[in-house]
C-alpha cells in the first residue's frame, strides 16, 4: 500500500504554534519554515534584523 502525503498533513508537519497572553486576549501564531529554502537560521534572523535596522534609519 502506498502512502500518501495531504497539504494538510505536510503543512502541520512544517509549522508550530506558539501562543501569547496580552492582557485577556490570547493569541496563537502559527509558525511555518520552508523546507525547500537554502538558508539558515542565522541567515533568515540576520537578514530580518538588516531589514529592521534599514527601516529605523
């Protein structure tokens, strides 16, 4: 028998929620990494933080 993979099913494999309580409203943000990319970590979070500094500049 052949397995088969959803979108479904690979989206929840790819991504993890986190929630968050501000005040009495709690919010759950889901967190998606693309599997296919070539960049690292360190390099997405370098590259948010570039992007970041240019704008405040």
């Amino acid at each position: 028998m052949q397995e088969t993979t959803t979108a479904v099913e690979k989206e929840k494999a790819d991504c993890s929620y986190s929630e968050y309580h501000i005040g009495l409203t709690t919010y759950r943000v889901k967190t998606v990494f693309n599997s296919d990319t070539n960049e690292s970590l360190e390099d997405i979070i370098n590259r948010l933080i570039a992007h970041e500094i240019e704008k405040s500049a």
